[in-house]
C-alpha cells in the first residue's frame, strides 16, 4: 500500500542543497518530494509503497538518517492538526467539525495544544470519529496518524532525555 506524509528537518550545517536532494535520491528518497525554502530546514513529503505506515515511516526516517546523520528531526506528520485540517480530512465543513467538538465535549478528544490555535493529534481524533461511527475514516489514514503520532512522542520523549529530564 502506499502511504502519504512528510518528513521534517532541522539541518546542523551549511550544505549544498542540490548534491544533498542528489544523495538523498541515491538513497531510497527518491519517492519523496524535497522542499527547501526555510533556510536551515529540509521538508520531504513522501508517497512510500510498504506493507505498514509504520514501515513507511521507519524505511523513511532510516533513509534520510542515512544520508544526513546530523539533521534534527521537528516533525512527522500527518499529526498535529486543527479542526480545519480534520474537517479537510473526512470531508465536512470547518464550521460542522467545531459543532461536532462542541457537542460533544465530554467525549471529542483534549487538545494537546489549547488556546488561540487548538491542535489534536490526529489519530486521536480519527479514532474517536471512527468509534462513534458518523464519518469515514479509512484504515490506512488512521494507521497513518498512529504512526506519525508514535514518531513525534518518542522524538519528544528523546529530547527530554537529551536535556537530562
């Protein structure tokens, strides 16, 4: 199956942009799009055929490691959303999901992140609509959150043992 995300990294150095998309081609990257325009950042959206997402973003992660041992990962995705980023997801309005938290509030998943900007991971919410039955929600894109999900806590989890947390 193939299966859809993107990768996210902090670059340590100054590097030659161009031979580094050419050795990450070289390397099993060449399923990925390569965006480059953050200095210092290195955006790489995947369409990776494995018979797991979590195959999908393990091959992945060990590609680009592979090629720059030194890039900081920040960010798997798709993880962290807003409600117009599920809405888009599942196929209903901005306004019908911000019904749907409200209405059920007691149930809808907590934020990670609550203020201006809310954000949920999105497996959480996924799997909560999936439970309840009132929208679609494929397999794969839930196996998909899960295991960007997973990729983003033990990266977390990393840099507080890092910083002797």
């Amino acid at each position: 199956m193939e299966y859809e995300f993107t990768l996210k990294y902090q670059l340590s150095d100054d590097q030659d942009l161009d031979a580094l998309v050419e050795r990450l081609g070289a390397e099993g990257c060449d399923d990925a799009v390569v965006g480059i325009g953050q200095p210092g950042r290195l955006a790489l959206a995947f369409a990776r055929e494995a018979a797991s997402a979590h195959e999908a973003m393990r091959s992945a992660l060990a590609d680009v490691h592979r090629v720059i041992p030194t890039a900081q990962l920040i960010e798997a995705s798709p993880d962290l959303v807003g409600l117009t980023d599920v809405a888009q997801l599942v196929g209903v309005s901005r306004q019908n999901m911000r019904k749907l938290m409200l209405s059920h509030h007691r149930s809808f998943p907590a934020p990670v992140h609550d203020g201006s900007l809310s954000l949920w991971h999105l497996a959480d919410v996924l799997a909560w609509m999936q439970a309840r039955g009132s929208h679609a929600v494929t397999h794969a894109v839930l196996e998909l959150a899960l295991a960007a999900m997973q990729v983003n806590v033990a990266r977390a989890q990393e840099r507080l043992v890092e910083r002797g947390a």
